[in-house]
C-alpha cells in the first residue's frame, strides 16, 4: 500500500473519533487515548501494514523478572494470533506493546478505532492491575491468577 493510503486512514480515524485536526495527528505520528500514548507507523520496509504503538507505563524495580515472565506469557498465548508483541524500553523501561495492523480491504477509521481501543483495555488492565497494584495484588496476578488473557 502506498503512503497515502496510510494517510487517509489515519484521516478517517480522526474522523471517526472526532479529532478535528488529523494533520497535527499526522505531524506528531502519535495520538493520546484514555492517558496512553499510542505512536503511529509506516515504514518503507513494510508498506502493506501500519504499526500501532502502545506506551503501558513503566515498571517499577523489584517487579522486573515476574513482568518479563508475564509479558513472555502474554506474547506466547495471547498476543502472537494478533501480530502484537510486548516489549520493554530498555532506556525508558516502559512497557510496549507493538501492533502490525495490515492495510487490507476493509480497515478503516472504524476497524482503526475498534483495534485501539481494544488494547487500551488491555493498557488500562497491565497499568492498574500489574505495573500500579499494591504487593499483595500482585503477588496473585505474578502467581497466575489473571483474567486478562482472553481474546
């Protein structure tokens, strides 16, 4: 796909979602929804696709190893049916979640906001219940005790 079919997406996204300003969207490559800033993509390496990048928050030391283990846990069972991974900023330590989104027929502004708003879901489950969540919460998420692994 060329590049302006990544931008007439982008503009109906906005549409749809009631930006008014797709070309400040567009300057920046990054919108905010619900506190989580989510990076736009199109590279000339992968043409046919636009990647979607989620900033989940960051995680605090001590808790290091059982996010590694959950965020393996979730690229293996959940995340690798949707081309989706998460990853850690090693400068920043924030956790990432990366999405390839194919620009076949029938993605648009509507499928664009769907998908996003979808896994803010999944940022706002990651930020309150694992990065935010007091010692004793979890404990019980790192020990296998989570809900979020659902399609």
């Amino acid at each position: 796909m060329s590049p302006e079919h990544y931008l007439h997406l982008i503009h109906d996204l906005c549409e749809v979602v009631g930006l008014p300003d797709a070309d400040s969207v567009m300057a920046r490559q990054a919108l905010e929804v619900e506190g989580f800033e989510v990076l736009l993509g199109h590279y000339e390496t992968d043409p046919d696709a636009l990647y979607l990048n989620f900033a989940f928050g960051s995680v605090t030391s001590g808790r290091s190893l059982r996010v590694y283990r959950l965020m393996l846990e979730a690229n293996l069972s959940l995340y690798a049916q949707d081309q989706a991974q998460l990853g850690l900023d090693a400068d920043t330590g924030l956790v990432l979640l990366v999405l390839r989104v194919p620009m076949f027929e029938g993605v648009d502004g509507h499928y664009l906001a769907d998908t996003i708003n979808h896994y803010v879901e999944h940022g706002r489950y990651w930020r309150e219940n694992i990065l935010q969540a007091e010692d004793e919460m979890f404990e019980s998420v790192s020990m296998g005790d989570y809900t979020w692994l659902r399609a």
